[in-house]
C-alpha cells in the first residue's frame, strides 16, 4: 500500500518538486505520479515537517493508494449498433457510445458454470483488477465478437478510491 498527503483547507496534495523540495499540487493524478510515500509513517512524518502544528485529521489527511486498483470495464460501439439503454445519450462521444460491462449472471448460469455479460451506462458495471480482467478476456471478447462483431474497443478506466 502507498499513501499521498492531502491538505484539507487548501484541498491540495504534498509532492516533491525538481529540486526535491516540498510543493503542492491540486492534481490528485499528479500527486500519485509523484508524490507516493511507501509506508504511513514516513507520511506523516513528512506532513508534520512540511508545516510544523499541522494536526492529522484537522488540517491534513493521508490517504492509501492502491497501484493495483480497480477498472470499470468501459466498451466503445458505433452509435447505431448500440442497445437502447437508459439515459444512453449521456454517454455519447464522437457519434459512438461508451458503455459498460455488467455482469448479469443468474444464480441458475451461475450453477450451470455460464457467466453472462450484458451492457450498461453504469448500473452494476462490473469492476475488475488488471489481472481479473485478463483472465476474464477471452469470454468478454467472445460476448463482444457475437454482439457487435469487430466493431468494439474496450478501454479498463480505474476508479479512484
């Protein structure tokens, strides 16, 4: 696990600078990139010397980081092959639809060793791990491949935690 240091009234990150001084970002990406401690303490330590009387809780937080997080599994179709979903023009870019997997496996599928997947704009997106995705790949594509033939691309989009 890492950690970033958030700073709570100024809704900043705590990141190194070229010169290997202490800076700040508003960019949560940013900080990640660059500004990642290896354990809680080290953290701490850091936030309590950046500005001293700062108090954990009150004026910053460290947050955990998991550099393996999870994917929403996102799948980008020509508009006019898209399923009819609900509010499916919100997701809608560049004439193509951007949906997700969803997993709509029965108890009953699920006994009889089928999974089944299904598309939607969000409700019960499926969220995978890198390597959950990659053992999961070549039945996904399969679903893909029936429904819309070679006209998809899939794009895993991590969630922030």
């Amino acid at each position: 696990m890492s950690y970033i240091i958030k700073l709570i009234s100024e809704n900043c990150y705590i990141i190194p600078d070229d010169e290997g001084w202490l800076t700040t970002t508003e960019s949560r990406e940013e900080a990640i990139d660059i500004g990642l401690f290896d354990d809680f303490e080290s953290a701490d330590e850091t936030a309590q010397s950046f500005s001293g009387g700062m108090t954990r809780g009150a004026d910053y937080q460290i947050e955990s980081i998991s550099l393996d997080p999870f994917h929403v599994v996102q799948i980008t179709i020509p508009l006019e092959i898209a399923p009819k979903l609900k509010d499916i023009d919100k997701f809608i870019v560049n004439d193509k639809a951007q949906v997700f997997l969803t997993n709509t496996t029965t108890a009953n599928d699920a006994m009889d060793g089928f999974t089944r997947y299904g598309l939607s704009t969000g409700k019960n997106a499926v969220l995978y791990k890198a390597t959950q995705y990659e053992v999961r790949k070549d039945g996904i594509s399969e679903y893909l491949d029936q429904r819309f033939g070679n006209q998809w691309e899939v794009k895993l989009v991590p969630v922030r935690t």
